[in-house]
C-alpha cells in the first residue's frame, strides 16, 4: 500500500458535555475523516490508559481524546487529569515503538465545533504522515 492509498484509522473519545453535543455532531460526521470511529465517554479523563492502548492494540493509528477547556468543565479537576493522563502516556507509548504524535488531547468549548473539526483533519493528516501504527491490524 502505498501512502496516498493509506487512510489511517483514528479512535476518538469524545466527552459528552463538549464535543457529542448534537450540532458537533453533525460537523464531526460531515467534516471527518474517512475512517473516523468516536466513541462518547461522560469526560475525557475516562479515557484513561487501558483504553488509549487497547485501541492501539486493536488496530488505530491515531487516537484523539476531545474534552473540555479547563475553565469549561463540568468535573474541573477530571479535565485536569486527562491532560496528565495524556501526558504519562506519550513516553509509554515511545518505549513500546509507537511515536507519541499518535495520541493527542484536543479541548475544545462546544462554541467551536467548526475549529475542532479542522483539529481532527490536521490530526489526521500527521497520522497519514507517519504512516499506519506499527500495530495496526487494521480494524478500529
């Protein structure tokens, strides 16, 4: 396969309160990638470290956590420990050969919905970059 034919696969763990809101919704689905799978969780701190590396193991080549801005969130400090979570993760994924750019942290406020679907393009381009996940299996 070459790289123009490879379209990665991306997990995204959408918080419910800031980025499954009905009208990003409708962005998300128009404006994403073609293989985009999201999954809704009640804040972007469940998206803890069990799953950010089981859907790597499962076959994603990216994985984008959308929450909350800070100021914005309903369970401040669980915002809070997503970013930390996020953090503690990248060298982890580093020692075991996935490049760190395969995972990231977007917040957003619903009132940008248009500006975190260019996000999630912009995310999906670097992961076309960096090619499929050295354990993809091609599922997500």
């Amino acid at each position: 396969m070459t790289m123009e034919e490879f379209q990665p696969k991306i997990l995204g763990f959408s918080c419910r309160w800031c980025c499954a809101l009905p009208d990003l919704r409708g962005i998300l689905e128009t404006r994403r990638p073609p293989h985009f799978c999201r999954t809704e969780v009640i804040c972007s701190c469940d998206a803890n470290e069990f799953l950010v590396l089981k859907a790597f193991a499962g076959g994603a080549d990216g994985v984008l956590v959308g929450g909350c801005l800070a100021e914005e969130c309903r369970y401040m400090r669980d915002s809070l420990s997503a970013r930390k979570r996020i953090a503690a993760l990248k060298p982890l994924l580093e020692a075991i050969g996935v490049s760190s750019e395969r995972l990231r942290l977007e917040p957003s406020s619903p009132s940008e919905s248009a500006m975190l679907a260019e996000k999630l393009g912009s995310f999906a381009q670097t992961i076309k970059q960096l090619g499929p996940s050295p354990f993809s299996r091609r599922r997500c």
